[in-house]
C-alpha cells in the first residue's frame, strides 16, 4: 500500500489545553496546527507542544492566521483577506514572521496561510505590491529554513503559479485544498494537481461543491458527499510522487464531525490500499 500520513486539524489552542487526545482518539498520526492566536506563539508554548507530542504524533505544518477582519465570501472576501488588503498587509506580514519563528522552535519545516484573493491582472499595482509583501515573509521563512505554502482556493491555479513564479523563491509550496477550490468557484481539483505538480506539500482532504450564487461560496460538505473525485485526486497526487501528509478538515463541530472525520479516514485507507 502507498504509505500517506493521514492527519487532521488542530487548534493550537485545542493542542496546550487538552493534549493529542483528540488525534489519538481518531486514529490518526498527523496533525497540521491552525494558530489563529498569535500572541501564543511563543517559546514557552513551542517547548510545551514538543513535550505533547513527542514522538507519538507528526506536525505536518503549522498553519499560521492573521489579525484584522475577515470575511469568507465573494464581496468582503477581496478587502479583508490574507496579504491583498494593504491597511492590514504589514501587521499580518510580522504574524507570517512570527509564525514563521515559532514553527522553527517547533522543528517543523512548513508554516501555510490564506494569501488572499490574489489579482488575476498581473499588471496591477494591487498584484504587484501582494507579490512583494509575500517576497519579504518567504524570505524570512527561507532564512530559517522554513517552507511558505500558500492554501488553494481564493485564485485560480494559474494565477497561484504566477504569483510562486514572480515571487522567485525556492522554499515556496502549496496546500491543496480540493474543496476549496470547489467552493470559491476556482477550478476542478483534480486538473488543479496537473497544474501545481511537485510544488504540492500538504493537502486538506475536504470536499463541497461550486457556489450557487455569486456572493456565497459553495457549501463544504462531508467527504464523499460533495464533487471532489477523491479516488482520482490520489492517483494523480501519487503519480506526482506527493509524499506529504493528508489532513483531513470538516467543518463543523460537535459529533458529526467525528464521525465525518473517521468516515473520512477510512475512504483514505480504501483508496489508498489500491496502491
């Protein structure tokens, strides 16, 4: 059988309060870390995760949030999202910096965040200045070893493949988000891959479907029950030779999204067992 980790989400929040319990209970062995807070990135927490973890279970990549508003529709999305926006631009630049740090304190080798609605027209001032904001954050991860990837879903591939080219760095990567890109209207997830190639470094294993309207995204729903073909998405990720892990994410809380969860993990399992 082709051997993928297969993880979940985790707040960072989730992981100093309670522990890997809520991995463990799910049978898993990956985690990727959501770190929203960033006042909680700090040494004394970096060295608190380590003790939690140990080496019972593997940090795919932290992915680190921004201060400021944010909205996840198509109207306020563009003004409130990721680098695009410039009055948080700055603020949220030194977030990505300090995620950056405490992801090197953690020995994690990947840090992964929302860049926004990147313009599709390259010649704007609006593209251009978004470009140099992720320059100066992937520089800076660079230097502590650290890949930028950058989570699908708010550009159309070809657009992310412009912005990684005109960025101009080697430590840069992507976070597919097959739903994603479902659920802003982007592309089909599966062509998306034959895109983005080798530059895949962490894939969320969330489905949904197209938007049905042109200010709401599309509805994520429980795998197997959205558009993403999850049986070809994996046999085209391997023939790509994708060896990261495969983070599973509902959205929603309470038991259903255990239960979604383990539905989850065991369609992984039967796919992959093909291999």
């Amino acid at each position: 059988m082709y051997h993928l980790d297969i993880g979940v989400i985790i707040s960072l929040e989730s992981l100093l309060k309670n522990g890997t319990e809520e991995i463990e209970v799910l049978g898993l062995n990956s985690c990727q870390v959501n770190a929203w807070d960033i006042d909680l990135l700090t040494e004394d927490n970096a060295k608190r995760v380590r003790e939690i973890v140990g080496d019972k279970i593997n940090i795919s990549s932290l992915w680190v949030g921004w201060p400021g508003p944010k909205v996840w529709d198509f109207i306020d999305g563009p003004l409130t999202l990721g680098l695009v926006p410039a009055e948080f631009r700055y603020a949220r630049m030194e977030a990505l910096k300090k995620g950056a740090r405490f992801a090197k304190m953690l020995d994690i080798t990947d840090i992964t965040t929302h860049v926004g609605f990147i313009p599709e027209n390259p010649s704007t001032t609006e593209y251009r200045e978004t470009v140099i904001a992720i320059r100066e954050v992937a520089s800076y991860c660079k230097n502590l070893g650290i890949y930028f990837n950058f989570e699908t879903g708010q550009e159309t591939p070809i657009t992310l493949i412009r912005t990684i080219e005109d960025t101009g760095l080697d430590n840069l990567g992507i976070n597919l988000d097959p739903a994603n890109l479902l659920l802003y209207g982007k592309a089909n997830p599966v062509d998306a891959v034959d895109i983005y190639k080798n530059l895949i470094r962490g894939v969320h294993v969330k489905d949904g479907k197209y938007p049905t309207d042109g200010r709401h995204l599309g509805e994520e729903t429980a795998m197997g029950e959205g558009m993403v073909n999850f049986p070809l998405l994996l046999d085209r990720l391997i023939k790509y030779n994708y060896q990261g892990a495969l983070t599973i994410e509902r959205e929603i809380t309470g038991p259903k999204q255990k239960e979604d969860i383990i539905k989850a993990k065991e369609i992984l399992l039967d796919i992959l067992q093909k291999y």
